[in-house]
C-alpha cells in the first residue's frame, strides 16, 4: 500500500473560505470540507457590532483582502466613529498609506494603541489562522499534526508603485508568469520563494511561522480554473475556456493543447449576463483586447492565440464555475457548469491540490492518483479513523 498523504487546502474568497482536507487513501469525495466566512467577512461583521456599539475600532495584524472589511472601516468612519489601525494592518485597504489616512484611518503603533480608551474593540486582521482551523477540526476529533503539506489560495493584486495602476501591475505579472511557465501552477509558490511585490501572499506565509509541514501559496482564480478541469466531463477537451465567475472577479483562461492560449479579468460587480456573454464570445473569437476589459474599470485581457474557439462549438467548450455562476444560468451560450468530484465550491481546493503535486514532488504520485479518480482505496472513512490523542 502507498504512504498515507495528508494536505490540508483552503481557498480564500471575498465571501466564503472554503476548506478542503485530502487524505491519500480516501476518495475525494469522502474528504472532510468546510464551508465558512471569509477572514474579510468576519471582520466586517466585527465592525459592523463595533458600529452598532458606538465603540471606537483599533485595527492590528497583517495585511490582508480588503472589500469588506474596507467597506465596514468606512462606514463606521461615516458614523462619525474613530478607526485606529498599524501600519501593517492599513495596507489591507491600499497600498498607499496616505490614502488610507485620508479615508479617516488614524495609523498608530502598537504601543500607542496599549493607550486607546477602554472600551475599543480591537480586530487582529489576517487572512490565514492555522491553529483556529486546527481546533474546529480537533472539535470534531480529527488531527491536523500529520499533514505533508498545507496550501493556500488568495488573490493578490500585487503591490504596484504608486505611478502604476493596480490593474495594470496585476496583468503584467500574469503576462510575465505564462510567458515563463505556461501552466496555472505558474501562479502558485512555496512559501519561501514568493515574489516581493506579491504582499498578500507573503502576508499568509509570514502568519504561518510554526507549521507543522511546507506551505504552498497561490492565487485563487488560476486555482479555481486548474480545479474545474478535474471535472470529468471537463478533461476530455482539448480546448476550452473555463471561467470563475466569484464573489468580487470573474476570471477566464482559454486552454488549449499547448498551454494558456488567453486570460481576462473583471470586476463581477460590473457584469451582468450580457455584457459577460460579449466577453466570453469576443474571447473565444480571439478578437478580445486588453482595453476591451481595462476601459470598463476591469482588470484586463490577454490573448496569446488567435485562432478562435468554435462557435458551433462554444457550448461545448465553455465551463463555468464559482459561487457567482447562476449569472450564465440561463445563457444562451449554454454552458457547462463544473463540479468537480461532485462538489462546485471546493473547485479551489483541487487546483491547490494539482499544484502542491507540481511544487512537490515527493507528494506527486498519490495526490495525481487521486485526481486522475485511480487514487483512494474505497474504504470507509471509520476505517481509516485513528485514535484521537
């Protein structure tokens, strides 16, 4: 029999963290997942009581995903009530401090913080909290001591210099990754390799000093692509688009038998049925262009192949996921939505998974068994149950 693998997985959203932990000698289906809030929803909703409370706010820890969490700082600044924050935990809302004070946020230090009144709440910020995960799970009697590896998924503009645009920053580091690696995995680090202008996944990386194995770490859109081409219905084909349409972005790579042939980024906000439908066809007609997307306030576009995706085709080769995807329900571009391992939320978790096989090689053998559905023993999970210490 194989060794025993165990990866723990979370994906890391603007509403959900989806939490996925693999065991070699389970199918994947009978894995142990859970479903929660975000780190950026749970701070909202602190700041949401802290507001209710008329109670001043002192924001500390790392950097971490803003949207929510932003939009609850500013409206408890519009109730006239006082946000404090460190430095480190301010660049959660921009990368430029200034115009982080200029919100109404009062950067302090720790120190000054030991002397805000008694009755502020104060919010530790971070995307990433092994030891609360490791004791939901040891709630429910299961260990997380013997994992191989932990990954994690979050999405990272990037920390562009102030003259840059965000968006820009974001696109040239995909063109530069897909032009060196050509395969999703491209955007996924060992902890100790990460680049410095990637600061959110560094953030994660610096909240994970005692782990008890490797941490793998990389952008959620390209994870949640790798992921729904696990879908069986999904593999056979050797070209399609696949799309994420989440919470916050909606991503599409086209793939084809040598590689990425494409990429756009958007805000999903902005997008209704329509005007996603025009994307994904001018995509698939290879006529898409950057301005195309970066002009309507999105990320932007990249399309390395011209030769287009079928249109008698289109319905067969274009897959859909991600907590948003009810948005083409009822498209006529009829696509297909995927569930890989019978599961559409964890998608995330399985790219991660394809990629800590890729950046680890020793876990390679059991991780792409189980992927390839040759890998678990059929056992029942109370036969793999051991003893809790």
């Amino acid at each position: 029999m194989s060794k025993r693998v165990k990866i723990l997985t979370i994906d890391i959203g603007t509403g959900t963290q989806d939490i996925y932990l693999y065991d070699s000698r389970q199918d994947l289906e009978n894995g142990f997942k859970l479903i929660l809030p975000s780190p950026t929803m749970i701070v909202f909703r602190r700041l949401q009581q802290a507001t209710v409370h008329h109670q001043p706010v002192f924001l500390t820890g790392r950097l971490m995903g803003g949207g929510p969490s932003a939009w609850g700082a500013e409206a408890h600044l519009r109730a006239g009530l006082p946000v404090f924050a460190t430095s480190s935990a301010a660049l959660s809302f921009n990368d430029d401090l200034s115009v982080v004070q200029q919100m109404g946020v009062r950067i302090i230090s720790e120190d000054e913080g030991d002397t805000l009144p008694s009755d502020t709440i104060r919010i530790e910020l971070g995307d990433f909290n092994f030891p609360i995960i490791q004791k939901v799970f040891q709630e429910f009697g299961i260990r997380l001591d013997d994992l191989a590896s932990i990954a994690v998924a979050v999405f990272d503009h990037g920390a562009a210099p102030l003259d840059i645009s965000d968006r820009q920053f974001r696109f040239d580091y995909l063109d530069r990754r897909i032009q060196q690696e050509n395969r999703l995995s491209a955007f996924a680090y060992r902890a100790t390799e990460i680049p410095t202008s990637l600061t959110r996944l560094q953030a994660v990386a610096d909240s994970a000093s005692n782990l008890p194995c490797p941490l793998i770490v990389m952008d959620t859109a390209p994870a949640a692509v790798l992921g729904a081409a696990f879908d069986p219905n999904v593999q056979g084909r050797s070209r399609k688009m696949i799309a994420n349409i989440g919470n916050f972005h909606t991503l599409a790579f086209r793939l084809g038998v040598e590689g990425i042939e494409g990429v756009f980024e958007h805000h999903t906000g902005l997008l209704d049925q329509l005007s996603l439908e025009k994307l994904l066809i001018s995509f698939a007609n290879g006529n898409l262009s950057h301005a195309d997307v970066f002009n309507h306030h999105g990320h932007g576009a990249l399309v390395y192949s011209r030769q287009p995706l079928p249109m008698d085709q289109l319905s067969f080769n274009v897959i859909i996921t991600g907590p948003r995807r009810n948005m083409l329900k009822n498209s006529a571009l009829r696509p297909y939505f995927a569930a890989p391992f019978g599961d559409m939320m964890i998608t995330g978790c399985f790219g991660l998974l394809a990629a800590v096989a890729d950046l680890q090689p020793e876990l390679q053998s059991e991780v792409l068994s189980s992927l390839s559905g040759k890998g678990g023993t059929g056992t029942p999970p109370w036969e793999l149950s051991e003893p809790v210490s």
